[in-house]
C-alpha cells in the first residue's frame, strides 16, 4: 500500500516537472526562474496541510488516548517542518534573483518562519522526553497551542508590515491567473500531497516499529 | 465559587512564600538592572536612537525578565518534592492553573512596574503622561505571556534542558503578543489615543482569550503522570 503510494507520487511528481517545464508558459519578465513557483506554492500549501493534522490528531489523542493518533501527530509534524524548510529554500533561491535579497521580512516569510521554528520547538520537546506516552501527552498540548496560534501570527504580521488592516482579507489568488498555470500548480500540489501522503506513511510506520522494539 | 477558592489558595500559597523568601523577586529585580546597563552599552549614550528603540527595549526586558520569571513557576513544587501534593488538591485542575497563572501574572506586573521605573530614571525618559495605555498594554501583554508561560512551565518543568526548553518553546508562541505589545507601545509613547492601536489592543484580548482557555482545557493532561 505505502509502496503504491510512493510509486503514484513519484509519477505525479515527474508530471509535475512536465507541467512546470513542459506545458507553463515562461514568465515575460523573471523569465526561467519563476517555474520555482511550482515547487514553492505548493510545499507551503502541503506544509499548512501537515500543521492541521497535527492538530486534529493532537486533539484526537487527547480525547482517546490513541497511540495511532500520536504518531500520525508526530509524523505529520515532521514532514510539516521539512516542507515549511523547502518552502523557506525555495523562496529564498526565487528571491535572491527577482527581488536582489535572499531574505527580508516581508509579512508572508515572517509567517511561515515563525511556523517553522514552532514546530521544530514542538519535535525539540518531542526529543527531550524519553518516556513515550508523556511525550505524546505533552506535544498533543503543544500541537493545538501552536496550531491555534496560527492565525493570531498570520494577523499580527500581516498588521505588522503592512500597519493598516488590509481592505479584505481574501489575497489575489489564482484566479488572476492564466488556467495553465493553475492547472500546472494543481498538478504540482496534488504530487506534493502524495509525496506527504508517502513520507507520512512511511513514518507512521517506522514509529510504530520502534514503539514495538523498545516495549 | 468552589472553583475561585482552590485557585485563590494557590495565589496565596504562592505570593506567601514568594513574600517571605523573596527569592525571585530579588534576582529579577537585579536582573532588571543589570538589563538597563546591556541596554545603555548597546545603545551608546545616543538620545535620538534610545527614543526610537524604547518599545522595543521596553519589551524586550519585559519578556527577558518574564521568561526567567516564568521559567520558576513549578520550582517550588519540583525543589520540595510537593509535585504529588499539589497534584492531590480534590477538584478541577483547572483551579491550579488559574492561581498559578495569577500568582504570576501578579509577579511579572510588580517586576514590569520596576523596570519602567529603572527606564524613567536611567534614560530619563518621562513615562508619566504615556501611564493608563502603558498599563493596558502591560496587562493585556503580560496576561498573555503569562497564560502560555504557566502552561509551558508546567510541561518543562519534569523535562531535561528545562531552562533551555522553556525559552524556545514560548518564544516562537509569544510573537503576536510581542508584536502587538511592542507597536502598542509605540503609539502610546508617541502620544498617540488608544483608538488607533485599537486592531493591537484587540488581537491581544483575543490572545488572551484564547491562550487562557487552551490553558484551562489542556492543564489536566500535563498534570497527570
């Protein structure tokens, strides 16, 4: 099952690159380097994705005890914090050349950069705690505190940087967008959810084993 | 109403011994001090750029002091081996949170109150005009710091690295209430009415609404063992 998985990723991916490369037009005026757009978007999507079941499965814990739960918490965590990770590179590689700066704190970096050091705070405590079921317990906690802070970043930083409230809340989506280009992000992050999909399965299932080994 | 008393007994448990030993209040008080002199060596003797920098300093000592603050909240019951004694109080959990989080809230505003103290005096800057949003913001701040602080300090607190632990994890957490307290602050430096930082003063009512309840709901989990 976790093998199919990963094969259907690894085939979604490949069309992915073909919808980047292949079928999106080149952008008029950044030229090349704005195909890392397909990589980019799409791992910061999968990586809010991955923060939500941490949550979901946070609270599950709490409320069952399930050590199922907990380890879909864990597992989901880190591969949140490796695409919150690919996210920040790519932006960083697609900033360098367009804006002239690897970084600066614009309100949507600084967002996902305190995204990023929350949760590798949340797999820090997970690290610290030998005993298993007091691990769970506590990150299951720090999960929902940390997914409930969310939205209280994304408003402080966007008031942050930009000093009024913006005039609606709903930021120029893809709508703007040619449908090639949509239908190419599309693709990209439906690969991108698959490659979640198959990192989270494949973790869920180690943790599994090594709880099994060391009881 | 059963509820009040059991987090009232920890409030006063807590402001009793921290009165008669005065142990953490001393050191944050010095520590306070000795934060004015890094701040003062950083800065230069520069008016201009020390008037620019104050919310931030401001809170930046704030926060230094509250993490060291907060960091102690279950020391006592960790040092005395009372961890099983306070665990046993009959009832909600709840109510130990409640008080604990009291206790230092009560804690940080004394400490907090010291440092504007030390700010007005060694900067000479005169804070008095600025006084009723200063403290709105210092409570809507501090409760907010306080909330997820208590929290974390009772998930650190049987955790190795602890001291180490504590910071990282509340740190990240606390950057709504830092923004919004820093830029609060500015405004009503400046002169500013509060209507204008009104947006400020509202996410941190909600941020503390919101880490108040999370506390309330999810203290239990940490306690038992």
């Amino acid at each position: 099952m976790t093998r199919v998985l990963g094969w259907l990723a690894a085939l979604a991916l490949l069309a992915g690159l073909g919808m980047a490369f292949a079928v999106a037009p080149r952008e008029a005026t950044q030229g090349t380097v704005q195909r890392i757009m397909y990589v980019h978007v799409p791992s910061v999507w999968v990586a809010y994705c991955a923060f939500v079941v941490v949550f979901v499965a946070s609270i599950a814990y709490l409320a069952t005890r399930a050590e199922a739960a907990d380890r879909l918490a864990h597992a989901s965590a880190e591969v949140g914090v490796l695409f919150t990770g690919l996210t920040i590179a790519t932006g960083s590689i697609w900033g360098k050349p367009t804006w002239g700066t690897w970084w600066t704190w614009d309100a949507r970096l600084t967002s996902v950069a305190v995204l990023f050091v929350m949760y590798v705070g949340y797999l820090l405590l997970r690290g610290m705690i030998d005993e298993g079921e007091r691990a769970a317990r506590y990150a299951a906690v720090l999960g929902v505190v940390a997914a409930l802070n969310i939205p209280l970043v994304h408003f402080s930083v966007l008031w942050w940087r930009t000093l009024h409230q913006p005039p609606s809340l709903m930021k120029p989506g893809p709508s703007s967008m040619p449908p090639v280009i949509v239908r190419a992000l599309l693709v990209n992050f439906a690969a991108f959810a698959l490659l979640y999909l198959y990192f989270v399965a494949k973790r869920v299932r180690l943790l599994r084993l090594e709880g099994e080994a060391g009881a | 109403m059963i509820f009040a008393r059991r987090a009232w007994s920890v409030v006063w448990k807590d402001l009793l011994v921290e009165r008669r030993s005065k142990e953490t209040l001393n050191a944050l008080a010095f520590f306070s001090l000795l934060l004015l002199f890094v701040f003062q060596f950083a800065l230069g003797p520069d008016r201009e750029r020390l008037a620019a920098a104050l919310p931030g300093l401001l809170w930046l000592g704030f926060v230094l002091a509250g993490l060291l603050g907060l960091g102690r909240t279950f020391v006592l019951e960790r040092e005395n081996d009372c961890w099983e004694g306070l665990i046993l109080a009959p009832g909600d959990k709840s109510a130990i949170y409640v008080g604990k989080l009291a206790a230092n809230v009560t804690l940080m505003l004394v400490v907090e109150g010291l440092i504007l103290l030390l700010f007005a005096v060694f900067f000479n800057v005169d804070l008095a005009p600025a006084l009723t949003g200063l403290a709105l913001v210092m409570i809507l701040g501090t409760v907010g710091l306080a909330a997820v602080g208590t929290l974390f300090a009772a998930m650190t607190a049987q955790v190795r690295a602890r001291e180490l632990l504590f910071p990282v994890l509340l740190l990240p957490v606390q950057v709504p209430v830092l923004l919004g307290t820093v830029k609060a602050t500015e405004a009503v430096l400046l002169g500013e009415p509060l209507g204008a930082v009104g947006h400020w003063l509202g996410l941190l009512a909600a941020a503390d609404v919101i880490y108040i309840v999370t506390g309330l709901l999810t203290f239990d989990f940490l306690l038992e063992s």
